[in-house]
C-alpha cells in the first residue's frame, strides 16, 4: 500500500505530548518522515520519536 507522504519531510512543533504528538502520529502513518521539536521534556519527546521509529519512519528531535 503506497503511503500519501512517502518521502515526504514534517516538522511539527510541540510535537512531545497532545496535539503535536498526535500530529506526528498521524504523519508518520502516511508515511512521513518527522522531526518533532520540544521546549521542557526531552524524555517525552524521545518516547515520541521511538514510537514514530516503529512505524518504519526516520525522526529526530529538536529543542526549540
């Protein structure tokens, strides 16, 4: 099944816990790469970005 963002890139802020979280989710099951940026909780946005690996996409963190 081809994914809607196959090679695709997104960025998404606040992308560690609620809406951007669940954004990040949602891209990364069309198959979006993700890099998700973070202000207070590098640890919730590791989790995160753990979570986006096992759906077969690359993703990173940032502080912001």
């Amino acid at each position: 099944m081809t994914k809607k963002l196959s090679g695709k890139v997104a960025l998404v802020t606040g992308g560690s816990r609620g809406i951007g979280a669940a954004s990040a989710r949602a891209l990364a099951d069309e198959g979006a790469d993700v890099a998700i940026s973070y202000v207070a909780s590098p640890e919730k946005a590791e989790a995160v970005v753990t979570e986006l690996k096992a759906k077969g996409v690359e993703a990173r963190a940032f502080r912001a």
